[in-house]
C-alpha cells in the first residue's frame, strides 16, 4: 500500500496541535497516530473485502463516504464526511471547500459513468479506474486519508470483478506518484498503464 504525507493546510480550522491532527484517542505522536491509522486501514481492507461476496455494494460517492468513515471514524469525527479546510500538497492545491458539494454531484456522474462491467477487457477496465481514481484525486473530498480510501475503494471494485488487489506498495511509489501528477493535469495515460500491469485474475 502507498505511503501517504500530511497536507499543508492555512485554515484554523485545521485541527492540529503540535504538528499532529488532533483525534478522538488523544494521541499527540505522529508516529503513534500513523501505526493506528495503518491498522485501521488493514481493518478496513478485511471487513469489505469480505462483505463483497455477502452483499450487493453499489460503487457511489455514498458508498465511497461510507468507506472513509469506516476507516478512519475511530480516530477522526471528521471521518465520512467532507473535509471544511483547504488542502494542498507540494504545489497541488485540491479543490476549494467552497466548490466541494458540486463537484462531488460531478463526479458521482463520471463514477457512474465508468464503473467497469465484467464483460469489459482488462485495457478498459484499467482505462476507466484510472478516470475514477484521477477525478477523485484532484478533488480531495476528506481532510485526511483520501488516497487510502480510493485505492481501498478501486481494490473493492476490481475484486468483485474477480481480480487480486493491486499491488500499491512502496517499491512502486514513484511510479504511482508520477501517475498522479500526470492524472492531475488530466492526463489518465500513465495512471492507466500503472493499473493495467497491475490487474491480474485470482
């Protein structure tokens, strides 16, 4: 799994007290707070992995929100909901607060649009998580954990379509982090290939 970096942020609303989010547990170390939140997310992984062969799960902006405050409810109250504060990382800036509930109306639109279908080929399903991910990336919609929800959210997906969880670890991070770049500029080619190497049948 991706590594993940806190955003720069300039709201007071911000939420962080000596360098580290303030959260529901009191911990006020960041490597503390990251050891928790990597166990949440591992958390997080087995129980919807699971649910798949139990239930139906509609692949919306809902379900995506719900994703979010599974992971991250125990630690966060902001879990599950969208973020109040402007973000940005490195020279990314995400989409303005102001601007978020339309833009997420927007992008429900494009997920429904390109949900895959079993009968789609690999190169296709690849093209359209790519658009997924990309879209969902530049807007950003939490105040923390935006990447490992989406990636949780695209490994559901493609599971149910019957293909292993993507291998989103370290040893590729450049790889992945120069996709998004490119994704964020609206350019899908890169995060499309990075995908289709990566999708394998179990």
């Amino acid at each position: 799994m991706a590594e993940h970096s806190r955003y720069s942020v300039t709201n007071k609303k911000a939420g962080i007290k000596d360098s580290v989010l303030q959260n529901k547990l009191g911990i006020s170390n960041q490597k503390e707070l990251n050891d928790a939140e990597a166990i949440l997310f591992s958390d997080a992984y087995e129980f919807f992995l699971s649910q798949i062969n139990k239930n139906k799960i509609v692949f919306d902006t809902k379900f995506l929100f719900t994703v979010h405050k599974y992971f991250l409810g125990v630690l966060y109250d902001f879990a599950g909901k969208t973020r109040e504060v402007d973000i940005s990382k490195g020279s990314m800036m995400f989409a303005s607060v102001k601007h978020l509930n339309s833009t997420l109306v927007d992008f429900d639109k494009v997920l429904k649009t390109n949900i895959p279908k079993n009968k789609d080929t690999k190169k296709i399903i690849a093209n359209k998580i790519a658009i997924i991910h990309n879209e969902f990336n530049a807007i950003h919609p939490f105040r923390e954990g935006n990447g490992r929800t989406i990636r949780l959210f695209i490994d559901l997906i493609i599971f149910d379509l019957g293909y292993q969880i993507i291998d989103w670890s370290s040893k590729e991070k450049n790889a992945y982090l120069k996709a998004c770049i490119f994704g964020a500029k609206g350019d899908n080619k890169l995060m499309s290939n990075f995908l289709y190497k990566r999708l394998k049948k179990y």
